[in-house]
C-alpha cells in the first residue's frame, strides 16, 4: 500500500486566487508546524521542511541485505523530518560541520545535522542534512 503522499508539503506552486475571501470562510490548507515535545517551542514549520522521496528500501539497502530477514526490505516510514538551517540550531551558527541539534528552549536533543549529508530511515541521502526527530516533536496542524 504505498501511497505517494507527500505532496503536502510541497504544493508552493499553487496559483493565486483572489484574495477577497476572508481567511474565515475559505478554510486555508492545514499547515504543519514542529513543536518541542517538552518546552513546546516552535522549531520548524511547512516551510522549512525540506522534503525528500521515500527511499526504495530494497534498493537503498542492498548493501546491507541479509537473507531471510524481510523488515530489511520494507521501506520504513521515515522516524524524521529535514529542515533547513535555522537561527536557533546553535550548533550550526558555531560552525560545527556535524553536531547535535538542542532545543534553545530546553536543550532537549531534537536530532542533528551534518553538511555532508544523512541518510534518513527510509533510505534516501539528504544533503546537508538537518534532521529531527519526530519521537522528540510535536506535530500540529494549523
Ligand atoms: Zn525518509
Ligand atoms: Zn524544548
């Protein structure tokens, strides 16, 4: 049952329709913003997210493949979201190559980054890559 299903976060291209509705009537699209799950602060919204193709779990993963094992081979559902740099990643304004990501609110370790590149859980490279952890995030739609 695979579903090709994120689109959500990339539909930038929409074209304009007038803008004399009141916000009230025309129920925006929900937006997907990112929360501290201990401080609830903001971290990321829609628009930092970058996205990337679900990897093909086989393929991805061949070089690791052992017979008899199939969870190998299913293409997980990725454990976590890319962002783009952003101001409150300390370790990213230090100049770090790859470090931790720590909630300014509550030092909580939200995930990591490095410039070279992470492979996310699904099997797909993201570079640089910014990477947090859904486990520690709040997921709201607003
Ligand atoms: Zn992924
Ligand atoms: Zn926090």
């Amino acid at each position: 049952m695979a579903t090709m299903n994120n689109s959500v976060l990339d539909r930038a291209s929409e074209p304009e329709t007038a803008a004399n509705n009141s916000n009230l009537d025309s129920l925006p699209k929900p937006q997907v913003i990112y929360r501290c799950k201990k401080c609830q602060r903001l971290v990321a919204s829609a628009e930092n997210i970058v996205s990337h193709e679900r990897g093909k779990g086989e393929q991805c993963f061949k070089w690791k493949k052992r017979s008899g094992d199939p969870f190998e081979r299913e293409p997980a559902e990725c454990s976590s979201i890319f962002v783009e740099p952003m101001k409150w990643m300390q370790t990213v304004q230090e100049g770090f190559v790859g470090e931790k990501l720590q909630c300014m609110g509550c030092k909580a370790r939200l995930g990591s980054f490095n410039w070279a590149g992470m492979q996310c859980n699904c099997g797909t490279w993201v570079n640089p890559a910014f990477q947090l952890h859904k486990s520690r995030l709040d997921e709201c739609l607003i």
